[in-house]
C-alpha cells in the first residue's frame, strides 16, 4: 500500500499488490492517480461508472483510455472535461462523443478555464450559450485568457467595469478605451489608470485622447500613473502641480514625480516650489539636471550645488 501510494508513477506497483489489496477501491484509486492503465483495473471496477468518475477526477487523462463505448456516456464525459487536469485534447475527445455537454454551466466554465484558446470564440457564439455571454463568472474567466471576447460578452456585461478591467491587457488597452464612453470611463477613473498603466509603450500617445480632461484634472493617481511612464505633463492636469505652502506631501507627489520621470518639465511646477530648497534637494537627489529651473540665489549655494553634481544624469 505505502508504495503505491508513495510517489508519482508508484501505481504500477499496485499489481504486485496481494488479491485482497487489489480489491481496495482506494488504493486502486491512488494506483490510478499515480500511473496504472485502466486495462488493468480488474472487474467489477472497470465498468463500474462511479467507480470511473471518480477515477476521472483524479486524473482525467485515463478518459483517453477509455474505449469509445464507454467515451461516449455523458457521465464520463462530462467529469473528464471538469476535472482540473483536463487537457484540449480530452475535451475535444470528449465533445466528440457528447456534443450537447456544451449547454452545460460548468462544461463551459470548464472549456473556458482550460481548453483551447482559440476555440472559445466559436463555443461562446453557439445559440446554446446565450445564458452563458450574460455569465460574469464565465466570461471574466474567458476574457482573462482572449481579451477579444469582451465583444460578444452580452450588452449588459460589455459595460461592467469589473468585465472592462479584465480586458485591459498591453496589446487591448487602446482598443478599449476607444470602444467605451465616457460615462463609464468617468464612473470608474480606475479603467482609464489600468490602460495607462498596462498599455504598450508605442499605444500611450493615443490614450490621451479617449480620456476627458476633466478626468485627468480629478485623479491624481492617473496623472501619476501617466508621469510613471513617461508621459508628458499634459495641459489637462497642469494645474495640479502648481501648489501653493504649507506643503502636504500629498501637494508634492506629482511634482516630484515630473521630476523623477521628466525632469525637463520640471519648471512647469512654478516659482512657488522650485524656490523651496526642501523640494529642490528632493528633485536634485532625482535628476541634478534640474538646477537649471531654479532660482540664482538657491543655484549658487554649496549643498544644492553638491546635490545636482551628485545627481546628473541620475535618470539616464
């Protein structure tokens, strides 16, 4: 017994085993788990259909073991594709034999989380999964794996964010925002920062432009987001970097952050800050290049001189 169950590929040992052991269904469970072909199960146990299902759950790759007879009993078929280990070639096995498992709820969540890719399109346009494109269980697991699917996900679920977030991969990001408005990007300012931050970098320059700029000027975090990766200050949330004392540390995230990530447009920070020698030794520590903003007076002291020394080129 302990060696049939010890390790994978220990199943084999299973026919070594005693005849009152080998009439134990659960080490011959473990036995099949573990390596024995199904041809060797001896009866009852080889066409006993509970007896196969469970064997089925722990390891559906004996379902290719089967013979056709027994492929095609729904029973089977339908524990083959749901087991964890199913594989495309089990489900296209299994399909074969019971087309109409493809109505089911938890087939197609199967199919959806472990079969082929390229095969969900075709699975989820069928008319029998009309209930399942209006699934937000389903189809958050379909478009998880091709964010194409979010289009044939049913209108209602085309606008739900959780479903739009899941979509936003580097290649899609553009794509979708293009494709949804701006009420829902203005409901949820988290859509517009997860393309920006999850887009391409040859894509960034077009997100601009399906955002409102009103949504730029009201969130901070996607300015940031924007700044983070490299993008340049735009007009829309210009202002948000002009702060006036006492300064929060909050009042200096997107002004050090244009410093770190674009220090040339670090005198877009105005005159208030740049002559704060707190916020200049932190913007120098940064990029030293951004002496050249700041005041004479502040340009010709000895520690801010050392810093930006310190710091050329820091970013290069």
């Amino acid at each position: 017994r302990d060696v049939v169950l010890a390790k994978a590929g220990g199943g084999p040992m299973w026919k070594l085993a005693t005849p009152e052991l080998q009439q134990d269904p659960e080490l011959l469970l473990q036995a099949l788990k573990h390596g024995l072909c199904l041809r060797d199960v001896p009866d009852p146990f080889g066409g006993d259909l509970n007896f196969l299902q469970r064997a089925l759950q722990i390891n559906a790759l004996l379902y290719l073991q089967l013979l056709p007879s027994m492929q095609a009993k729904p029973c089977l078929a339908r524990q083959a594709i749901t087991s964890e280990d199913s594989t495309p070639e089990i489900h296209s096995k299994a399909l074969g034999h019971c087309p109409s498992l493809k109505s089911e709820r938890h087939v197609v969540l199967s199919l959806c989380q472990r079969g082929s890719v390229d095969s969900l399109s075709e699975l989820l346009g069928l008319p029998t999964s009309e209930p399942f494109i209006d699934d937000i269980e389903i189809m958050k697991v379909a478009i998880e794996r091709d964010s194409n699917l979010l289009s044939i996900a049913s209108p209602r679920l085309q606008v739900s964010p959780q479903l739009i977030l899941v979509s936003i991969t580097p290649t899609s990001a553009w794509n979708t925002l293009k494709t949804i408005s701006s009420t829902i990007i203005r409901q949820n300012p988290e859509i517009p920062i997860r393309a920006v931050q999850k887009s391409v970098t040859r894509n960034l320059r077009y997100l601009p432009g399906h955002i409102p700029d009103d949504i730029w000027a009201g969130s901070r975090e996607l300015c940031l987001a924007w700044l983070q990766r490299g993008g340049r200050v735009l007009e829309a949330f210009e202002p948000l970097l002009v702060v006036q004392p006492p300064y929060t540390e909050e009042d200096l995230e997107l002004p050090l952050a244009v410093a770190k990530y674009n220090w040339s447009e670090t005198y877009k920070v105005g005159d208030a800050l740049l002559r704060n020698r707190e916020f200049l030794l932190r913007a120098l520590a940064m990029d030293g290049r951004i002496l050249r903003f700041a005041p004479l007076p502040l340009r010709q002291e000895f520690d801010i001189q050392v810093m930006a020394v310190a710091n050329h080129n820091n970013n290069m």
